[in-house]
C-alpha cells in the first residue's frame, strides 16, 4: 500500500473513493479530466493490437449465440471509449451491421465520438453478447482495514484507525485472507463482489470478461495494495480526487460471487474460468514474435509496422506487467468459450 498524504479530511477509503473518483469534481468525472487512457495504461489504450486479439473470442461468443442481430458488445469503466471505438473501426469478428457496441462510464459522453457507439451511465438489461470490464473493478471503491490485537479496523484517509470494522466486512476477511498479523493491512473486496455480481445480472445470454490486477487468497499482500496514479506516475492516493485512487483486485471472490449470482445460468460443468491474460491471449492466438530481418530489406515500411505490433502484444503477454492481470470469464445461458482444449491451466 502506497501510504496517503496527510492532510485530507478522515475518512473511510470507501466513501472517500466515491466522491475522489466519481463526485462532480471527480478524478475521473469533473469537467475536462483526461480519463484513465492520460494517466496510465491499460490493455484497453493497446487499442488496436488488444482489439484484434479479442477477435477469436468475440468469434466465439458470436457462434457460441448463434450469430445474433444485434450482438451487444458492452464494455463497463469504458474510460473515453478507446477500445470501442477500435473494435467498430476495425470490426475484428466482421459483425457488420448486428454489432452494438456501448460504453457504460460515469464521466460524459467524449466530443467526436462517432455515434454508432452507445454511452450510457448504467448497464442496460437483457445483454445478448459480450460483457466486458477492463481495470474497471480496481476502481470500484473498497474499504481498507488493518489488523491489531482487538481485531480489525478501518483505516482512514489521514493514515488512522476508526472504527472495528462491521461484522460482514470481518466475515469476508476471515473467509477470504489468510490470518493477518498485527500491522497488516487489506482491502474489503465486498462492493467489488457485488459489483460484478450485479453486471452479471444484466446479461441475458452471453459472456461476461473481467480483466484486471488481483491477487488470490494464497498470494495476498500484506500491506495493502491502495496507490495512486498521475499524469502516468504512480503516486500516494489522495481523498480530493487530484488522483487515482485504485487498489487490486481479490479476483477469487470476485469470481465466487458471480457464480453464485448467476446459479443455474452456467452451463458446460463450470461457471467461470480464471487464468492470467499471458495464458488467454496466448489461447486466442498470440505469438508476439519478432519480424524476420529480411522483412527490412525487402519492406522496410512493413518491417517497422510488423516490429512495432510484436512490441505491442509483448507488452500484453508480459507476465511482470500486463500479461499478469486476471481473465475472469463468465458464461451465461451458453458454453464457455474458453475449453480444456485451450491448455489453459487454472490457479
């Protein structure tokens, strides 16, 4: 955990993240704030490279429902709507006129953003496509507790302790961390379950992506994991909405709760799927590959583009950086589009 500056009113993170993020002069919201996409980088602002990778599972999806008009393709915490605007451009699955794509973001609509692409502020009911959330959950504000000899309590925006922490927030600490010693600090993942549970309950039939940075219950850090992030540095996260406020992701509750919620609804012997992006890019065909040499002499021009590509989904297969965040994939009313013969191998 990236320790706070002082000098912020006392808070607990939860509340403190709504109005830093998402109030009417949020980080991410206010008038003018350059998005997620001018602060750091995401596989979503790897536009067109991610975009073309995620051909083979929109394919997927698209057979798997049987080729639907409209196929619905919604992405939550769209930031300024790069990856959509990518996917419509490019039409990496050959949707044609059935593709819907919809960005679902809190922050207004951005100036020139063709209108063949959706903007909403809430999930719209009866989704029949694909789902997807990228480095949205992280956002979703979380209550940060610290352990002592009394038990748990709330740490406050000015580095303090509040109040014990109620006796849900303690329940998902006992179910999901280990024993925590005196002095160690996590974050309550409770509102990023229901979160992601409640954005499941909105897709009809289909499949539903969650990709960000986590950790499970054998890998939790110790001391936290709330940072902050500015005009591309990672700095201490602060309460009055000058920066990020962001923390990883518990990725296995998150995935318990939506299976929970969605019951029934997941057929094919299992109700999600939860592998590292290295391991679901590499599934849908990415290679990464250096260009041959002899490509610069006979197309220099092609050799430059071709290097540059290979550059781009190295950075996204990179296991130290974005090749480690979590894929949490979840089908609804279809077969999972991630099979065993994928050679994917779970945690």
């Amino acid at each position: 955990m990236t320790r706070p500056e002082l000098g912020v009113n006392s808070l607990r993170w939860r509340t403190a993240m709504q109005t830093a993020l998402y109030g009417p002069d949020g980080f991410f919201t206010r008038p003018g704030a350059a998005g997620p996409g001018g602060h750091f980088r995401t596989s979503a602002h790897a536009t067109a490279v991610f975009a073309g990778l995620l051909r083979p599972l929109l394919a997927r999806v698209d057979a798997a429902l049987g080729h639907p008009d409209p196929f619905q393709l919604v992405d939550v915490g769209a930031g300024r709507g790069e990856l959509l605007l990518e996917i419509a451009r490019s039409d990496p699955a050959g949707f044609g006129a059935r593709l819907r794509p919809l960005a679902v973001e809190l922050a207004g609509r951005p100036a020139g953003l063709p209108s063949g692409i959706g903007w909403t502020d809430r999930i719209p009911d009866r989704v029949v496509g694909l789902l997807l959330a990228t480095e949205w959950l992280d956002n979703v504000p979380v209550d940060v507790a610290e352990a002592g000899p009394d038990g748990p309590r709330y740490v406050l925006t000015d580095d303090t302790l509040g109040e014990p922490v109620s006796a849900a927030d303690a329940a998902w600490l006992a179910r999901w961390y280990p024993p925590l010693p005196p002095g160690a600090r996590a974050e309550v993942g409770i509102t990023r379950d229901q979160a992601w549970s409640a954005a499941l309950t909105h897709v009809e039939r289909g499949v539903a992506l969650a990709v960000d940075y986590g950790h499970l219950r054998a890998g939790r850090p110790l001391d936290g994991t709330l940072t902050g992030y500015r005009d591309g540095r990672q700095v201490p996260p602060r309460a009055d909405g000058s920066t990020d406020v962001t923390a990883h992701v518990a990725m296995d509750s998150v995935a318990d709760a939506g299976a929970v919620a969605l019951g029934a609804r997941s057929p094919g012997g299992y109700p999600y799927r939860l592998m590292s992006q290295r391991d679901a890019l590499r599934a849908l065909g990415a290679g990464g590959k250096r260009p041959p040499l002899n490509l610069a002499a006979s197309d220099p021009v092609g050799y430059v583009r071709a290097l540059a590509r290979a550059s781009e989904v190295a950075e996204l297969l990179d296991p130290a950086g974005l090749g480690g965040h979590w894929w949490l994939v979840q089908a609804i009313g279809v077969a999972h589009p991630f099979s065993p013969e994928d050679g994917i191998v779970e945690p």
